[in-house]
C-alpha cells in the first residue's frame, strides 16, 4: 500500500510543469555579475524564468560604504523581470540586492556584484 501512495506522489510531481516547480532565477542582469560601470546615472534591471508578482517584489543598490537605497521599480516590461533607476556616484564595489515572489509563492532573494569606476580627470 505505501509503494502505491509513493508511486501516485512521484507520478502526481512529475506531471506538474517545470515552471511551476521551480523559484525564481536570474536569466540575466544590468549590470551583468561583475560588470564595471561608470559613475552615474543607471538603469538596473534584472530578469528571472518566471512570472513575478510586482507588488510585493523589491529592489536595491548597495554602496561600497554599505549604505543599502531602494530602487523604484519601472511600471510595465516583462512579468519576468524588475528594473528601475539608479544612481551609482561613487567608485567601488556595488552589489544590486533584489527579492522577489515568484508565480510560485516563493520569496527568493539574491544579489549580483558590479563594480564603478571613478570619474575621468576632466570630471565625466
């Protein structure tokens, strides 16, 4: 009787789509992991292999002085991603810190490293 209950839950997960089973990862990021930008104005954004509910997803850049600033999130785009803009003055190493809920129900977090570059002697 409990091999049958075991083969029905292994048969009942398998034919549940892939999609559905899975969190939410990174497909791709701008800044790319470990990318060097220059100081300034940025427009972040960060894309997952899944649908995101918006709403209760967040945002972040993190500062090589460890000061953490929330990013508003840009209305429209892709359900699958989250963006929106930044400012990024200072040379060092940055992290964007990002948390989302996932078609799933599942909160995922993570982080991608860049890094600025200082400003060019004539100030740019």
């Amino acid at each position: 009787m409990r091999a049958c209950f075991v083969l029905l839950a292994a048969l009942c997960f398998a034919a549940v789509p892939p999609a559905v089973q899975a969190h939410a990862i990174v497909v791709m990021s701008a800044p790319a992991a470990n990318a060097l930008v220059p100081a300034g104005a940025l427009v972040i954004t960060v894309g997952f292999n899944t649908r995101l509910d918006r709403t209760r997803s967040r945002l972040f850049v993190e500062g090589p002085d460890g000061v953490i600033t929330s990013v508003a999130l840009s209305s429209g785009g892709a359900e699958t991603a989250i963006g929106g803009p930044a400012e990024v003055r200072t040379a060092g190493r940055w992290k964007v810190r990002w948390q989302v809920l996932a078609a799933d129900g599942h909160i995922t977090r993570g982080e991608i490293p860049f890094r600025v570059r200082g400003a060019t002697p004539d100030g740019t």
